[in-house]
C-alpha cells in the first residue's frame, strides 16, 4: 500500500507494482469490486485492452488474465501499455558452457 507523503492520499491495498513494467499496477477484477466500486463499475462492460482515462491514471483490462492494470497517465504518454524494460541486472549470455576449474 503506498501513502503519499504531501497530501496523505493512500493507495487501496488491492493495487500491486507490475513484475515487468515498473510504471505499472494490477489489480483483480473481483478485489477491484471490493475496494474501488466506481472504477469497476466503468470498466467492466469495456473490451479488454481498451483504455479508460480516469485523472490521474489510465486503465484498461488485461488480455490474458483477469486483471486491470493501471499507469499514471503522464508515464503512459511516454511508455504506453508495453512500458519500460527494466535494465539488465547480469551480463549478456555467450551462450557458451564455461567449466569451473
């Protein structure tokens, strides 16, 4: 859960940080029903992937899963639904054994 430090804004418990896209929340559609009515309520009836601009986010349902997935609607004019890679944490593969001596 996040809480926002200036004006105190706290995040519902039912949004969770996306693995791959850093930019990116998720939350089921059954806990988006329990916590945020309103937002289930518009989204519901959508396509899935379509986009709804709610101010200060952008949603749309997932493709695959029964999830919608949020961005800040700044971060997505930059990244979009795909987001942002994350850097490499190791070093490119030769694809090569390597014995231990």
């Amino acid at each position: 859960m996040r809480i926002c430090p200036k004006c105190g804004y706290e995040d519902p418990p039912c949004w969770r940080p996306a693995a791959y896209h850093q930019e990116h929340s998720y939350a089921r559609m059954d806990t988006l029903e329990m916590f945020e009515p309103e937002l289930w309520e518009a989204i519901k009836d959508r396509p899935r992937g379509e986009i709804v601009e709610l101010p200060p986010f952008v949603y749309w349902r997932s493709m695959r899963s029964d999830t919608v997935r949020r961005c800040w609607i700044e971060d997505f004019k930059m990244v979009g639904k795909g987001g942002s890679p994350q850097e490499r944490t190791t070093e490119k593969s030769t694809g090569q054994w390597t014995r231990k001596r």
